[in-house]
C-alpha cells in the first residue's frame, strides 16, 4: 500500500503546492495499484498457505480414518477365508482320507 500522505509530504517539503502535491501522491498511487494492484504480499501468501495446510490436514485425517477402517475390514475378510479355507481343508481331508 502507498503512502500519499508522506508522498505529498515530501513533495510539499520540496517546494511543490500542496495541491499539486497531493495531486501528484494520488497519480503515482494509481499508477502503482495498476501496475502491481495483483501481486500478493506476503501476509496473503501466509495466509493461504496456513489454510491450506489446515485443509490438507483435515483431509489426511479422513483419509487416515478412512484406511483405518479398510484395514480392519480386510483384516476380517482374510481372517474369515481362513477359516472357510481351513474348514474346506478339514472337510477333503475327512472325506478323501477318513473311513
């Protein structure tokens, strides 16, 4: 952000009307918001990358959360084809090999 009123200021320690001075600090304002009213400062910068560090965050918990809850169901999954695997075994055994 421009300072006119140390622009003027110094203009009008200079030697320049305070009219024109002030004149003069708003033109050079606006020609410097035009020129550069689009580029970033740094607390903006700072700003947007802590929120997106919050939203990366929030999101790696959910997933975390979300492969937490995979895990367990595979694991039931592979547990319980172990079982019927097991209980397949026993059964050919018992039929093939027992009288």
């Amino acid at each position: 952000m421009i300072d006119t009123l140390s622009i003027a200021s110094d203009l009008v320690a200079a030697g320049v009307a305070k009219p024109q001075a002030e004149a003069h600090a708003r033109a050079i304002a606006s020609a410097v918001g035009q020129q550069y009213g689009d580029l970033a400062t740094k607390d903006f910068v700072r700003s947007e990358i802590g929120a997106l560090r919050a939203e990366m965050n929030a999101e790696t918990s959910s997933i975390r959360a979300d492969m937490s809850t995979m895990e367990v169901r595979l694991v039931r999954w592979i547990v319980g084809a172990g079982f019927v695997y097991t209980g397949l075994l026993l059964a050919i055994i018992r039929f093939a090999f027992l009288p």
